[in-house]
C-alpha cells in the first residue's frame, strides 16, 4: 500500500471513523482503523459490530494494500502534523507515516481480522435533506434514554411511508416527532427503531458532512439502518421489538390555548427551576384567559419561592398545570421561531407544544401528579 494526500483530508476523514473504533469492546481489532487503497482513494472503516462507518480519502493511489492500525494513536498523531501532504506506505506490519520533516513507523494488525461490514439489502428508502434530517435528529434525541426494561423506547422510531420520513421517540414521560419529506416512491414503506449511540453518531456525521453534501440516501431494511452520501456509508443494528403506539396518546381535544414568546418562556422555567423542589424540578405553570397571561411559579422551603408572569394569548379555560420543568423547557428550546404555542386540557393530561407557524414537529409532555 502507497497513498498520498493531504493531512487536512486524512484528519477530516479519520475524525469521522475513529470515535466509533475507539469506543469498541473487548476485540483488539475493533480498536483499530481498517486503511484500503483503491482506485478512487484511501477507505477507511470502523466498527463496533452495532455501528459501522465507512470513509473515503481523495489523494494519489500508487499501490493498492490494506491494512488496520490503532484508531486513537494513528488518528492523534496525523492531527498533530503540519498543513502538508502525507505519504502513507505499508511495510510489512507496519504502516510508515510521513510528512514533511516527520517520519514515523506505526505497528497495526492484519486487514484479513477486521469484521466485514455488512451491506443493507432488499430495504426501502429515498434521498433526504441532510441539514433537515439533523434537525429532526437532535428535536427527537433528547427525549430517548436508555431502558434496560423497555429497550423498544431506547431508540428512535424512523418511519418511511411513501415520500414522508417520520423520526419519534419517547421515555414515556415526554414524546417528540419530527416528519420530513423525502424521494421515496408512493410505495416505499418500512419502519426501524434505531439505538440512540446510532442517533447520536448520526447526528455528529450528518454535522460533519453539511459542507459536502446536500442530500443523502437512507435505507432500511428488516434489521439494519444505512445512511450513505459518495464518500460517507453509515450503517447500523436496529432494535429489536414493537415500538409502542404512541399516536393513541397525542390528544385531539384541548380546553386550553396559549401563544407565547420562546425565549420569554425558556427564561423564566431556569428562573422557577432554581427553586423547584430537589429531585422533583416542579413548576407551576397557570393559563390566565382572563389577562391574557401565564405564569410561572415554583416553591421550595429550603431555599425560597419565584413567579414569572408572562404576557400571552391565552384562550379556554384558566387551567394549573405542575411539570418537570426540565422536561418543559427542553421542549422549548427544541422548537424554533419567535412564537410557540402550547395546548392542554387538564393537569392530568397531556400536554402539546407547537410551533406557531410549523405542522411537522410536536412535544408532548406529561405533568406532574400533585
């Protein structure tokens, strides 16, 4: 193996695949980064038998080989060379590293034990915004944790059907959901539950890759999720299970209405939240009609008590409702424009939050039983 390139594309290609090999368990090779020359460039994989990334490097192709070395050591030291073209050549078991005035020799392990990743087949997809399915990634990922009892809810719902692409996920104690539009044919139809490591290095990819592409296309089948641009594959596991029908939970009815400015709102729940009960982080939120006003109170006998009167436009009927202010507010911030508007019937049932503008995403949240 003979490669050359810029030390600027190793790192931006190195600083996708390393942190899942760097995360892996107990197989010495999953620490590893899996190096092949081909006739495009440098491949560059990593895997955690759950998670599989593979990368590819543009530069100059002199002999084609193969060959794994350790993903943190090698991944360090090309972020810690100069600005300048690297020469990467295998020799024997090691892989020697040279830049400018640098050369090194690091030692890896054979290509031959690295674990093959797997390809997705026979599956259902289409091509997607990136930036918009980032969005609908990190509006979801919040709300997931993981559940040894329930592990179905330890990862995000992805429905494909037709030309939509709905992201939910839930822990049972607040819901969010996210819908996109996609290419996928009028009979594309498939459902996945992907773990939340998968969201979450899928969200850090999607990040990683906004510069270079501006759609991707998404597959899924029976038991795997890939997400791939030209140069970038993702693939991983999928949770095994049925996810819970969280649609018989959305309410359809509310006796309370309120739009109310975002910012306002997330201010004064960290205000309320610092005197939330230890433990229990309830706030008191009142919907006030009357005065077109809703206020935010909390009370904790070992430090004090607060209330936030807020301006709004409130319509139904005047309505108290305790919620986990933590709960409430990441809802808040997860919902974009000036304006939010939040719907609820009683303080035993759900409750929504929506954009004022905005149909394709919603917050669910439960409140507190006092």
């Amino acid at each position: 193996m003979r490669f050359s390139c810029t030390q600027e594309n190793l790192v931006q290609g190195l600083s996708m695949v390393s942190r899942i090999a760097s995360r892996a368990g107990n197989l010495p090779i999953l620490s590893n980064i899996y190096l092949k020359t081909t006739a495009t460039g440098l491949e560059l994989r990593a895997t955690n038998l759950e998670i599989g990334l593979t990368c590819m490097v543009r530069g100059k192709v002199e002999e084609v080989g193969e060959f794994t070395v350790p993903a943190r050591l090698f991944s360090e030291y090309i972020a810690l060379l100069p600005k300048d073209k690297v020469d990467l050549v295998l020799a024997g078991s090691e892989l020697q590293v040279v830049c400018g005035k640098n050369k090194t020799k690091i030692k890896g392990m054979p290509a031959v034990d690295f674990p093959v990743i797997p390809q997705v087949e026979n599956g259902e997809g289409g091509e997607v915004s990136l930036p918009a399915l980032m969005e609908a990634l990190e509006q979801v990922l919040f709300t997931i944790s993981p559940n040894e009892g329930r592990p179905e809810i330890s990862g995000a719902l992805i429905v494909l059907d037709g030309s939509h692409l709905t992201v939910a996920g839930t822990d049972s104690y607040r819901l969010a959901e996210k819908a996109l539009i996609t290419s996928g044919t009028d009979k594309s139809a498939a459902r996945a539950i992907l773990p939340l490591r998968a969201l979450q290095e899928l969200v850090r990819v999607c990040g990683s890759l906004k510069e270079e592409a501006a759609t991707a296309k998404i597959i899924m089948s029976s038991n795997q999720f890939a997400l791939s641009v030209p140069t970038v594959e993702f693939v991983s596991r999928l949770i095994e299970g049925q996810y819970p029908d969280y649609k018989a939970i959305i309410p359809t009815r509310f006796g309370i209405k309120a739009k109310i400015s975002r910012a306002e709102l997330a201010s004064a729940l960290k205000a309320a939240g610092l005197f939330s009960k230890t433990g229990v982080y309830d706030v008191a939120v009142s919907f006030n009609p009357e005065k077109n006003e809703v206020e935010i109170a909390s009370l904790n006998s070992q430090t004090g008590e607060h209330a936030s009167v807020l301006p709004a436009e409130v319509q139904g009927v005047g309505t108290k409702i305790a919620f986990n202010w933590k709960y409430l507010l990441d809802g808040v911030q997860a919902l974009r424009g000036e304006n939010i508007i939040i719907k609820a019937t009683d303080s035993a049932s759900p409750t929504m939050l929506t954009e004022e503008d905005g149909t394709d995403y919603f917050y669910i949240v439960m409140p507190i039983k006092e």
